[in-house]
C-alpha cells in the first residue's frame, strides 16, 4: 500500500525569477472543462524581511491524500455539521493509487507510517474544503495569514518545516519574528532545536495555532520526500504502533508524541495541546486579570475590557476551535506565563478533552463539564529579550478578515507583531 515515488515525467518547467519574492503559489491547470491550482512555496535562501512565516510543511505532509472519511467510521457523534465530502476527498476515494496519509491504514490494518512528496497530493489545494467541518483546514486555512500580512502591508519571507529542519537555528535568527500556520502539528527533533535555540538568543514567536509541536517526526536521511511517524500507545492517534514497532526507522529515535519524551509542547510555546471539537457555533474568548497587567498593555490597545475576542470568523463562526491549546504548569509550562484570555466554559459537548489527559474512564470530559476543554491565550518573555504570544486554537487566522480586517483578532495579532519586530 506505501508509495514513495509516481515516476511520473515532468509535464513543464520554470526557472523563477531572480526578483521573484517568497511565498506560496499555484501552477494553473486548466482544460476545456476543468482547472486545478497546484501549490508550491519558494523561499529565499537569505532573509529580505524582519518576519517570517514557517509554513508547516511536515504536517501537510502527514495528511497528505488523507482518506479517514473512508474508513468506515460513523462520525455522527463527531459533529453537528453536516458532513459534505469535497470533490477531491471524493476522487482520493476512487485512486487509492496516490498512496494513503499517515492517518490511514494499510489493507491488513496496520498504519501507514510513511508518506511522500512525490506523487499527485489532491488535498493540498487552496479551494479544498475538509470534510469534518466543510471549511478550509491546513494549507488553504494557512492562507488566511498570508491574505492578512498582504492587506496589512507587511514585508515578510516565508520559510518552510524542510528548511528548518536542514537549516535549524541559523535559519530563524535572520528574522525578528517567526509567525507559525494554524496547525504546526508535525516537528522533527532537528527542528525543535532550531526553534529553542532561536527563543534563547532573543527570538521572538508568534504561535498562531493549535495542536502544534505534537508528534515525533523523521525526515528519511536519504530521501527528503519522505516522512516517518510512529504513532505509539498513547495519545490522541489515528492507530497505534503495534510492539516492537515505536523506534524511527529512519533515524532510530523513539516515536509517539513529544510531550512523552519530555519536550511538551507547553514547556516551548505556554499551552500544549487540551482537546479538540467541531461544531456549528464555536466561542471566542474572554479576557482574564492577566490581560490588564501593564506590562501586557501593548497586546490589548484598542480592545475594551469586556469584549469577547474572536466570536466571529469564517471558520465554524469563532476563533477558538477545531483543535485547542491549554496551560499546564505541571507540563511545563514556564513559571513566567501570563495567561491573557481563555474559552473555557464557552465550549459545547462536541468538544472532547485529549486523550492523553483522561487518567482514567470519566464521564466528565466535553466542553460542558470539563474546565481542561478550552483555548488560553497566553504570552511570557525569555531571556535575552525574546518572547512567545500563542493563541491556543486553530481556528485564529479565521477570524482575521472579519468586518473587513476591523476586529480584534486582527488588532491583537497586529499589536503583537508590531511589538516584535520594533
């Protein structure tokens, strides 16, 4: 069932422009009756700009030609909305050929622990709409910040999980900031060390996401194209790894998520992943006493003390969903945290507490009954002057183009930025 390569023989080529500046684009196919964008990133090999967005690649990667909806599953219990499947979900169903995502199974059962580059990737498309929610999810979501970067005239590069993961830190201490996607779920080791090296010589991050630096991830030595996961016995996983299956093949490290090796994603960014939900109405925020500490001032100018922030967006109507990020101190999170605003008790019983914090079998783990199910907003200070601001939702970068960029999801980001890169 694993493909590594199609063999397929270049169709065109293109020499890009010297000029040309990064950032993602598309290749338009079109015919008498069909058209198709087929998206690609290009990245400068030195910086041109003071902020850079790291385009998650190794978790578009990993859900690459995902086919979940497939699988038999009944998903009632998932979701209040109703579930539409894509035209492209609809054609992976029918060429199983193009390989699987490391969300799906091989024909015995066992999971798919690989996936490539070098194939058609049918969901990777600036108009695909997932079928959980019917709304962008990933790459086409991603776009919504670079939509915003553009409306607000900021001069910016993008860079991508590959060239972190080739680069490291050297990469990121070119920038001031280093803006991430809506989901940065996928992190090999080499790249987390680039990122904790950066934050301690005085970088600065904005974690734009949820559900981010979650599972172990390998990139084959040999072959660039190619990824590795193994899911291991814990967790919030798609299958796990049967015995003597949980070390990389391509690199000999333990497998599984990276908060079971002692490098949560709490102890990075403030928030580590808490639960996850998708329903018709999804909640902004509520602004906490952290929020009014002067030294915080620069994040809420413009925002009053008793706005909801984000109870609007374009993704399931707020920007506190889909998958959801939460403080934990006994996880790691640094001492100097403040916490700025949260969702918590705002959430229905579509949202589910994550797998990985359910000690044992309750009843109590939806958004009605659990005070975990929720999104912090949190920022703290490192040394050497650098910083990190997360949101803890995937569901942010929808609302930033509500009422026409006027909002304050957008004004806080903004605020945010500005301050980074002074």
């Amino acid at each position: 069932d694993d493909l590594e390569d199609t063999g397929w023989d270049a169709d065109f080529e293109w020499s890009i422009p010297s000029d040309l500046k990064s950032g993602i684009y598309a290749a338009h196919l079109s015919s008498d009756d069909e058209e198709d964008f087929v998206p690609f990133v290009i990245s400068d090999k030195k910086a041109k700009a003071k902020i850079a967005f790291l385009v998650p690649t190794m978790t578009y990667l990993a859900y690459a030609n995902e086919r979940v909806l497939f699988a038999g599953i009944d998903f009632s219990g998932l979701t209040n909305i109703p579930i539409v499947v894509d035209p492209y979900d609809r054609y992976l169903g029918e060429h199983t050929e193009l390989g699987g995502s490391i969300y799906d199974v091989h024909s015995d059962g066992s999971g798919i622990c690989y996936s490539t580059a070098r194939r058609p990737i049918v969901n990777m498309r600036p108009n695909h709409r997932h079928w959980v929610h019917s709304c962008p999810r990933k790459l086409p979501f991603d776009l919504y910040l670079v939509d915003w970067l553009e409306q607000k005239n900021f001069q910016y590069d993008v860079i991508t999980d590959h060239d972190l993961h080739h680069k490291g830190e050297d990469l990121l201490r070119q920038y001031d900031v280093i803006m991430t996607g809506s989901h940065p779920e996928y992190w090999t080791s080499a790249m987390l060390d680039g990122i904790d090296g950066y934050l301690d010589h005085g970088g600065r991050l904005m974690y734009l996401g949820g559900n981010g630096f979650y599972w172990v991830t390998a990139v084959d030595p040999e072959r660039d194209h190619i990824i590795e996961v193994r899911r291991g016995y814990a967790g919030s996983r798609a299958w796990p790894s049967h015995v003597g299956e949980l070390e990389l093949a391509s690199t000999g490290e333990v497998g599984g998520i990276w908060r079971h090796l002692g490098r949560s994603p709490n102890a990075l960014v403030g928030v580590g992943f808490a639960a996850q939900g998708w329903d018709l109405k999804t909640p902004g925020y509520k602004r906490l006493p952290g929020s009014f500490d002067p030294k915080v001032d620069f994040i809420f100018s413009g925002i009053g003390k008793d706005e909801t922030i984000g109870d609007f967006g374009l993704v399931m109507s707020g920007a506190a969903g889909d998958e959801l990020d939460r403080v934990d101190f006994e996880l790691g999170t640094p001492p100097q945290t403040m916490r700025l605003a949260t969702s918590q008790g705002m959430h229905s019983a579509y949202y589910l507490v994550a797998h990985e914090d359910m000690m044992v079998t309750m009843p109590t783990i939806d958004g009605t009954n659990n005070e975990n199910v929720r999104a912090d907003m949190v920022y703290f200070e490192t040394q050497n002057g650098g910083a990190v601001f997360s949101v803890g939702s995937i569901n942010w970068l929808g609302s930033l183009s509500h009422n026409g960029y006027e909002n304050n999801v957008s004004a806080i980001t903004e605020n945010v930025l500005r301050e980074f890169i002074k």
